[in-house]
C-alpha cells in the first residue's frame, strides 16, 4: 500500500495551485476567508446563546406553570384541610359518632336539621369537595351520604395507614373513587381519580370512635395533571408517597416513552436520597426536560414533563436563518468586493496588457493611468523603465552604426596599407642611404600614426599609446613649420596606463595646431598636456597652446553648442550630425564620444584669453583597461 501524502507536500501543492490564481480571485479568498472566519465564530457564539436562551425559556416558562399549579393545590389542600377541621370540631357530630346505641326519632330528626345540614354546606361552600364522610366504629344509623359505618371501608389499605396516624392529617391518592354505598354492584366504575384527606377521632385520647374523609377528584385538585391541552408540549405528573403516579391517559408522553415513567420514579428515588435533581432525558432521540416540585404537606411530588421538539424546532430554524444571514452576507461582501477590486485592478489589467505587448516585442506608445497609489506609481515608474529601455536602445543602435562606421573606415583603409607601409619603408630606407636622418625621423613618425590609425582593434587605448601618437602627430606637423611645435606633458606615471577614448585627445591638438597660429607670430610655439587626479575617481586632462586664443563671443557660442552634444537628440534612424562651426567638427565629436560611453557628467569645456591662450579641458573618469576605476578601488564603471 502506498504511503499517504504528508500534510507538508499538500500545503505545498495548495500554495503553487493558489499562488497561480490572479490577484483578483485570490483577494476575493482572502476577503472570504477572513470574514468566514470571524463571522462563523460568531454565529456560533450566537447560535450557542439562542440555544440556551430557548432552552432557559422554555425552562423557565414550565416552572411558571409549575408554580402556578403548586399554588393551586395548595389552595385545595386548604379547602379539604378546613373541611376536615369543621367536621372534626363539631362536638355534635362527635358524640353522634361516639354513640353505642340507636338514637331515638327525635334525636335524629333534631340532628338531621342542625349538624347535618351544617356538614351539607361545607360541600355546598367547597364546590371542589367531591366527597365528605364520617365513619362511625359503632353501629349508628347511617345517613347517606355522609354517615357510615367503619365496617364498610374498614377493610382498606389507606384507613388503616390513617387510623394508625391516631388523629394526624394523612393523604392518600387513588386511581378510583370506591362506591361504598354498593350502587355498581356487578359494574366497572369509570376511573375516577381522587385524593383523600383522613383524620382519625378519638373519644377519650386513644379511644377509637371515628374517621373524617374529605375527597377531592384530582381533575379538580390539580387541574394540569389531567387537562389534555391541544397543542400542549408539556405533561404534569402527580407521585404520591408509594411511587404511584397520577396524570392524563389522553396525548400522554408516558405511553408514547415508556422508559420516561422509570426515569421519573428513578429520579424521585435519588431526590429522597441526595437532594438533586436532574432536569435532562433523551429517549428514542427525542429529549424532554423532567421540572420538579415537592409538595411536601401531602408527601407527594409533582413533576412537568416538557417535551423539546418545538424548541429544538425553533432552535433549527433560527440555526437555518444564521446560516442563511452568514451565506447571504458572505454572497454581498463577495459581489461588492469583486466590483471593487475589478474597479480598483482595472488600472493594473491596462498596465498587465501593455507589459504583454511589449513582452511581444511591440513598441511602447506610452500608458496613462489616472489616479495616485500603488498602481499609479507602478505604471509611472513603468513608463520610466520603456523611456530609460528606449533611450538604452537608441544608444546601442547609435554606438553600433559608430563602431561599424568606424569598422568601414578601417577597412577601406586597410585595401592599400601594406602598399602604403612597403611604400614608405622603401622611401625611409632612401632617405637613410642619402643621409637624410630628418625626413627618415619623419616616415618613422607617419607609419607610427598611419599604424594608429588602421589599427582600430577597440575603442579603449591606453594614455601612453595616444600620447605616442601624438607626439608623432606633432613630429610630422613640425616638418611643415619654421617654427616647430614643441610639446610638453606633464602626466603621472601611474595614470600613463589608464584608459582613453581612442583619438579623443588627437582632434584636439589638431584643433590647436590648425587655429592656434595664424604663420606670422614671432616666438616659440607650446602646447601642454597636463593630467591632474580629482576626488570621486575622476581626472582632468587640460590641453593648453600659447596661440592668438578666441573672441568671447565665439567661446561662448562654442561652450553653448558643446554643452548642448549629448543623447537626448539621438534616435534609432538618425544619426545625422549637425553642422560644424567655424573651428570645424573635431571637438563636438570628442564632446559626443565622452558623453556616448561614460555619460553626461563628463565632456570638454573651453577657456581662452584673446592673444595670450586656449585651454580645452577634459573631465573623464578614471578606468583602467582592466575595467576597474582608480589604483586602489574595486569599483566598476558603466560605459554605456
């Protein structure tokens, strides 16, 4: 059998499948969930309280009633108690009962007319009094239906318990009322029953003479016992001293469970026993609450039985409504924030779309996107990044047709190098023949710089390698002077090997030897080359000659035009150069060179004093050919 997924791999699997939802369904969980989960406590919070607040109701309202049929039978337990003690106290109706012999006529008809009427009217003030009797233990005349002699129910369970009270109140409860005057002889007697309140009569102290009974039917004495209510959810059950148990035939709950009549008495048992009482009981899944009441003057109990089946009705159908609320509620928040985020993460669709062109490679025309946050900013910073990718390009392009430019002038110029070198080795090696030691010097010098200048293996020399040239510039130049050129540089030893532009500092002493003199000044000619370190890793080339110098209005249309050169009037297709001035080409193609590879912090600017000098001065940074900035530093220069 294989090994069951361990919980890691599926929360790994949950995290790949829900991260690769799109934003939007995955705020939409996450709004989900989060009111899930407060919500579902919630309801369960209040699901608990409507469940205990139905059931302390339902609870609540039963023992209302409960208490208000205790009330009721403690008014009849008055009713019967006063009967009995009216009987009792009647001395009349004592003697009558104490008598050994038969009374005479008149004795009875006087007795009939004053005590007998007066036992008559305690019925007739007690409308609820069923029965009231008097047992004599003589042989008196019986007088229907009050006066009776003993030997009819002397036979019974319950006057025996009452005569052995000797004269205490003693309560008895029974399923039927006993027709002692024999008028169902041979018939079944409708269940009638009734509870009896007996009070034995001594004559003197322990001479037996009688009893009082007053009956009550127990529909009368404890109407919610045997009244059937329809719809009624609740049961009253009366128990009496002997676990006998009293109450309605009709819709009875103790037929329909039968194990609910035993519960009652178990419970009544272990009542006696510990004082508690326990209210729960579930049978054949339905549940009941069991309310209790003692009664404690007559030695009997009554208990509410309520069924729950309609509260629990309730319960479930409040149960349905929260859950109805919570999916409704959930099914709104779902739907507005759905609108929401589709209004709010419309911007970022556009934005999404716009990245997909150009993944595609079409060209970026531009985005707008109205509004501020996160979105906004996004789509700003965006259209940064295609304008800076765009600008990148249009360099990239630009230094391309540069190099292949310059590649194509290498190469047609290659076509006759080796004819040009053989050509001037052959007349460098006349020259040595006929002694002429200046003009060899000066062939020497043109092949180094026809060499310099064929050779375009890079766009990167070193500073040495360009000062070379020159010098051999300035040797071949002197030929055409009969005042040389005499070239000073004043360059550290450590910065000979850092990297130059190739030909970026030729053009310039071009520039000077061509406009510096017009032939007809007297004196020695200078141009210097000094080379000075600068803080943050730069360096300043100043390249200075002692010619007539520039007018101010031309330096400073000159400064102007240098300080224009730079990328922002470069685009992929046009490449075309502006028209030179009067001081020819050479310095604003240096000027764009610098600012191409290194970047626009960095360039030339002029100085000049009108007949005294002209000073050009280059900021470039230091890099050496290993591609690292300064002697000492690490740190890496970007050239593009």
């Amino acid at each position: 059998m294989g090994r069951s997924k361990p919980w890691t791999a599926w929360w790994e699997s949950f995290k790949y499948w829900f991260g690769r939802r799109s934003l939007q369904s995955r705020l939409l969980a996450s709004y989900i969930f989060i009111i899930l989960g407060p919500s579902a406590l919630v309801s369960y919070y209040s699901y608990g309280l409507i469940n205990n607040m139905y059931i302390r109701d339902a609870e609540d309202k039963n023992n209302s009633l409960l208490e208000m049929e205790i009330q009721h039978i403690e008014t009849q337990i008055e009713s019967m108690v006063r009967a009995v003690q009216v009987a009792y106290d009647d001395i009349e109706v004592r003697d009558y009962l104490a008598n050994t012999t038969e009374p005479g006529t008149e004795e009875l008809v006087n007795f009939s007319n004053h005590s007998f009427k007066s036992l008559t009217r305690i019925q007739y003030y007690n409308p609820n009094v069923e029965h009231l009797r008097l047992f004599s233990s003589s042989n008196v005349t019986e007088i229907w239906p009050i006066f009776f002699r003993e030997n009819r129910v002397a036979d019974e369970p319950w006057y025996q318990e009452a005569k052995e009270l000797k004269g205490m109140e003693s309560w008895s409860f029974l399923h039927n009322d006993p027709d002692i005057m024999e008028r169902y002889q041979g018939q079944t007697p409708a269940p009638t029953p009734k509870v009896s309140l007996l009070r034995e009569m001594s004559i003197p102290a322990n001479h037996h003479v009688g009893m009082v009974q007053v009956d009550m039917l127990l529909e009368k004495f404890s109407p919610r016992t045997y009244a059937a209510a329809p719809n009624s959810d609740s049961q009253m059950v009366l128990m009496d001293n002997k676990a006998q148990i009293f109450t309605r035939a009709q819709s009875s709950y103790l037929q329909a469970n039968p194990g609910l009549e035993q519960a009652i008495r178990e419970r009544l048992m272990h009542y006696k026993e510990t004082g508690e009482w326990n209210n729960d009981y579930k049978e054949n899944g339905k549940s009941f609450l069991l309310l209790h009441k003692p009664i404690e003057r007559i030695n009997a109990d009554l208990v509410n039985v309520v069924s729950m089946d309609g509260v629990f009705k309730e319960i479930s159908h409040m149960r349905y409504i929260l859950i109805g609320a919570n999916i409704g509620f959930i099914t709104l928040v779902t739907v507005i924030a759905y609108i929401l985020n589709a209004f709010i993460l419309k911007n970022l669709r556009v934005l999404t779309e716009e990245m997909k062109k150009v993944r595609r490679g079409e060209a970026y025309s531009g985005i707008t996107i109205r509004g501020g946050g996160e979105v906004g900013e996004l789509a700003h910073h965006f259209s940064k990044l295609m304008n800076t990718i765009n600008t990148l390009v249009a360099q990239a392009v630009y230094k391309e047709a540069l190099t292949k430019e310059a590649e194509l002038r290498t190469l047609h110029n290659q076509i006759d190098a080796h004819f040009l070198y053989n050509t001037l080795e052959n007349i460098k090696m006349l020259a040595e023949i006929e002694n002429q030691r200046q003009i060899s010097d000066a062939l020497t010098s043109l092949g180094g710089m026809m060499r310099y200048n064929f050779k375009w293996s890079g766009e990167y020399v070193k500073l040495r390698d360009e000062l070379r040239h020159i010098e051999n510039y300035i040797d071949v130049m002197n030929i055409r002077f009969d005042e040389p050129i005499d070239l000073r540089l004043d360059i550290p030893q450590d910065l000979l090997d850092m990297e130059m532009l190739k030909m970026s500092l030729q053009p310039i002493v071009e520039n000077a030897v061509k406009h510096a003199w017009e032939g007809d000044e007297t004196g020695p000619r200078n141009i210097s080359i000094q080379v000075q370190q600068l803080p943050q890793s730069d360096i300043r080339i100043v390249v200075k000659d002692n010619g007539r110098g520039v007018d101010e209005n031309s330096l400073a249309e000159l400064n102007l035009e240098l300080d224009k050169v730079g990328l922002t009037d470069k685009a992929p297709g046009n490449f075309a150069p502006k028209p030179p001035n009067q001081y020819g080409i050479g310095l604003r193609n240096v000027q764009e060179r610098i600012r191409l590879y290194y970047g626009k912090q960095y360039g030339l600017k002029v100085f000049s004093d009108q007949g005294q000098y002209t000073e050009v001065v280059m900021i470039m940074p230091k890099v050496l050919l290993t591609g690292r900035v300064g002697t000492d530093e690490i740190q890496t220069i970007d050239r593009g």
